[in-house]
C-alpha cells in the first residue's frame, strides 16, 4: 500500500493535497481496496459550501456504497469527470488520476485535525 507522505490524511480515510487555498481530495489506497472495485463515483455538491465532515457525494463498490466525508470546510468547485467513465482509476491510481474532487479551503486551521502519513499508517495498523 502507498501513503505519499506530501499528502494529508483523515480517519475516514480521504487523502488531501493542499495548494494554497485549493484542497485535491480522494480516497487512500486503503479505502479501495477495501471497497473493492469501484464502478461509480456520485458526486452532486460542486458550487456547494460545504463543512467539515459534511457528505460530499458517494463511491459505489460492486458490493457496496460508502459516503465521502470533506475533510475541510470549503465549495466544491470540481469534480474529475474521468471518472464518470473510468470509475476504475480510483482502484488503479487511487492518489493520481482517481482523485475526485478540488475545493476551495474557506478556513485553514481545519487542516490541523488531518492526520500525516505515519498517523494515517498507525490508524490503520500499516
């Protein structure tokens, strides 16, 4: 399992790539594997301002559906519409181009409650 250590991490298992104000958001290697195979990716909040740890949209597995938790307050202001087509990628590159959504961060000191990669790696006993 990979854990890039320039990204952050939260206990429901969302991976965040900040930039400056904009947050790139997707689901940890582990999330998908655990799911298993993901045939399609729900997400209906782009141009929404959002809380922290407000459902954001849905990853629907063959066997099952998960909600995805934002892990930072924000709008959404994209959704990877790759993934309408190839909902796979979040299985293959679960931390390139499985990535789901971008944001805009409206208040930073939420990034202190995300987990860095060893967190993250304990959490899950990795």
């Amino acid at each position: 399992m990979q854990f890039p250590e320039a990204l952050m991490y939260t206990k429901d298992h969302e991976w965040i790539m900040i930039e400056g104000d904009v947050a790139t958001i997707g689901i940890t290697d582990f999330a998908q594997r655990e799911l298993g195979d993901i045939v399609f990716v729900d997400i209906d909040t782009i141009g929404k301002d959002l809380n922290t740890n407000d459902v954001f949209g849905t990853v629907e597995a063959v066997k099952t559906v998960s909600d995805l938790f934002l892990p930072l307050s924000g709008k959404i202001t994209e959704f990877n519409s790759a993934l309408d087509t190839a909902p796979e990628a979040v299985n293959t590159d679960p931390y390139g181009a499985g990535w789901m959504v971008k944001m805009n961060i409206a208040n930073h000191t939420d990034v202190a409650d995300l987990l860095d990669a060893a967190a993250y790696k304990a959490l899950i006993g990795a």
